[in-house]
C-alpha cells in the first residue's frame, strides 16, 4: 500500500487517529471474521461500522474510513492502521 492511497490526520477531537481511504468500500462481514481470526473482541457490528477492541480501540467503516482510538502516538496508529488495512482490504 503507497501512502498516497489514504487521508491520515487526527480527528476533530484528537483522542483518535483516522484514516480514509479512497475508492474503498469495506465488506463487513468479512472484515468482522478476519478481526475475530486476529483476536479482536467485537464491542459491535452494524451495516455500516464495526467497533472492535485488542489493546486499542478500532472503528472500521463500511465507507473506507478507520478511526483508531486509544494509542497516543501518530506513528504508532498509522502503522497499526497499515497492518489492519493490509489484512482486510
């Protein structure tokens, strides 16, 4: 995945990072199983988002957007998001 593919920045409220891809739309239910394989607790799963857990907070939106919650660092959350995204897309 080049960087140019995505939007990073941290969202409005700086407690999370986002990232949203272009031309992405998720398929949720198989984004659900590959978290679930990935030891993932799933706090919820809708038609258009699932909220997960492992260590952080991962929001997963059928539109190509992830918002990761609960890890302070920029660089540490853009690699977590490569990795998530490089596993489900």
């Amino acid at each position: 995945m080049k960087d140019d593919l995505f939007v990073f920045k941290p969202c409005k409220t700086k407690a999370a990072f986002q990232a949203n891809f272009e031309n992405i739309k998720f398929d949720l239910e198989k984004v659900k199983k590959i978290l679930e394989k990935e030891n993932y607790k799933i706090e919820l799963s809708l038609n258009d988002l699932i909220i997960a857990k492992k260590g952080y907070m991962l929001n997963v939106f059928k539109n190509g957007k992830i918002l990761i919650k609960e890890i302070k660092e920029e660089s540490v959350a853009k690699k977590t998001i490569k990795e998530i995204y490089k596993k489900i897309k």
